[in-house]
C-alpha cells in the first residue's frame, strides 16, 4: 500500500509539473504575440495581426473620401521631442550684395538701395520693408523672411525638364551663403512657370517650416520666396509618436472631398509649424501628407490635429 502511495503521489506531483510547464509556456507565447504586434505596429504594418479592424476603418475612410494610397507607410514607435527654433537674422545689405554680385555677373558697386515701409493693419510693430536696388526688389515681411522678384517678369513658360531645372538652379543656390545648404524637395507647375520647392534640415528630420520656393524662367531663377529658421536643439522630454496609420485616418476624416480623384504621393516623419513673429518657439513633429494635385497637410505627431 505504501509503495502504491507513493506512486500515486509521483504521478500526482509531475502532473502538477506538467500544468505549470504549460501555464508558461502559454504565457511566453503571449509575450510574443504581443511583441509581434508591437513591432509590427512600429513597422507601420496595416496587414499586422489584431489590426484588421484598423485596416478596414483606414480602407473606408480612404474610399469615401476618394484617395489612393500611392506610397507605403513608414514605421512609427519612435520617441522624440520638439525641436526648438529661433528665427533666422540677417542683415538686408549684405544678402543685397551677394544677391547683386550672383545676379548681374558683375563686380561693380551695388546701386543705390531704396527703401520702402508699408505697415499691416496700421500696427507700426507690424511692417513690409521693400529694397529696391537696381531692377531688382526684395521684401521682408518679417524676421526670416525675404521675396525676391525682378522689377520686369518675363513669362515663366515652362520649357525644359525639372531635372534640367533643378541642376541649373543647385549651381544658383550653391553660390549664395545663406540659400546653400536648402534641399531640394519636390517640384509644382503652376499657370505661370515652374516652381522649385527646397526645406532645411536638422540632425536628419525635415524642417518643413524653414523651406525656399524657387521661380524658373526657363533655366535661370526669376525669383523666390524665403523662410528660414535657426534650429537651437531638441528639447528635453521625448513622446511617442502616433502610428502612421492614425495620422493618416485623422486626416481623412477632416479632408474635404473633391470632385477629381486624387492620392497620396508623399507620406514623411518631420517638423512644422507656422510662420511666427517671436524670438524662440517650439516646432512639433509632424507626418506630413501630399497628394498629387499639389496640396500638402501636416498632421501633429503627438495630437493627431491637423496643423493649420
């Protein structure tokens, strides 16, 4: 009898072994399958397991608002901070000089600079500075900002291809101190000539708020619009970013149909915000959306809010 006991007991005690075993086995197997999930979420997988829902409420939202997806979705999970930014300061006369000396191909002295003041909504803290030199007018509407534009426009038809346009206009650009270190980003038609878009960058994000747009007439520049910023560094605390996925649903579900068909040609991790008189502001992360018909959205990383 005792000897039965103790087998009984044996059989008893590696059962209880068994369960256990299997009780973290299973357990470890969830640990995974959420890890798995995890990951996949940070790949910015849309066919990742559990997220079937997700991916049918992203399909729908782009059906009924009438877009493709023409890119793939980059991946998400990262933790990062806002950037902080001053803008940049200059002083008019001595990007006129370099502006004349690139310009007119020519060592002579820079011709009398007129200046013109127009306030904004008679608040005298608020002006357009307007230096005419020569055939040439520049505009600063506030701190970082310059219009440059030639007194007589030529028609800005365009003529040649924008790979030829933008070789020509990098050998522009790499002559000037303050416009050379710009990346070419992407490229519009308009009705009136081509435009060359460029953005800054910083520890290798995209600063879409400091951006130069660049106007064509045929190969040479007639023109461009400037902001540029001076980026002082992250700050300190780091969030995590939403998904590409949600950003990407956020926005459908403000976008306003339109009558044309039209989808995503561009879908990046960056900074944005809007044009600021003040002397040092904090940039979020945005994922920025264009679409092929020219529009561009920046989506708040943190929020989820569509930046205005």
């Amino acid at each position: 009898m005792k000897a039965s006991e103790g087998g009984l007991g044996g059989e008893v005690m590696d059962l209880s072994k068994a369960k256990t075993l299997l009780i973290v086995t299973f357990l470890f197997l969830n640990i995974f399958l959420v890890s798995q999930i995890l990951l996949d979420e940070g790949r910015g997988n849309l066919a990742s397991f559990g997220r079937n829902e997700e991916m049918s409420r992203l399909e729908t939202a782009l059906q009924e608002a009438g877009i493709s997806l023409d890119v793939s979705l980059p991946r998400g999970g990262l933790r990062i901070a806002h950037l902080i930014v001053e803008p940049w300061r200059f002083q008019p006369e001595d990007i006129i000089y370099e502006l004349w000396s690139v310009l007119e191909k020519d060592e002579t002295e820079v011709p009398p600079i007129y200046e013109e003041y127009d306030s904004i909504a008679n608040d005298e803290n608020l002006r357009i500075v307007t230096y005419l030199f020569g055939d040439y007018t520049l505009v600063e509407r506030k701190e970082g900002s310059l219009n440059l534009r030639a007194l007589e426009e030529g028609s800005l038809l365009q003529t040649n291809s924008i790979e030829e346009l933008q070789n020509s206009a990098q050998k522009f650009l790499n002559d000037f101190s303050f416009l050379n270190n710009f990346i070419y980003d992407y490229a519009q038609i308009s009705q009136k000539g081509p435009i060359l878009n460029y953005r800054q960058e910083y520890e290798e994000f995209p600063l879409y708020a400091g951006y130069l747009q660049l106007y064509m007439h045929e190969l040479n520049p007639a023109g461009f619009y400037l902001y540029r910023l001076d980026p002082i560094g992250f700050a300190e605390q780091k969030r995590e970013i939403i998904p590409p996925s949600t950003a990407l649903v956020r926005f459908l579900e403000t976008y306003n149909k339109s009558n044309f068909k039209t989808s995503i040609i561009e879908f990046s991790l960056g900074y944005y915000s809007q044009e600021y008189d003040a002397e040092r502001w904090e940039i979020p992360p945005v994922w920025r959306i264009r679409l092929n018909n020219g529009e561009v959205y920046y989506v708040n990383a943190f929020t989820g809010n569509l930046e205005r």
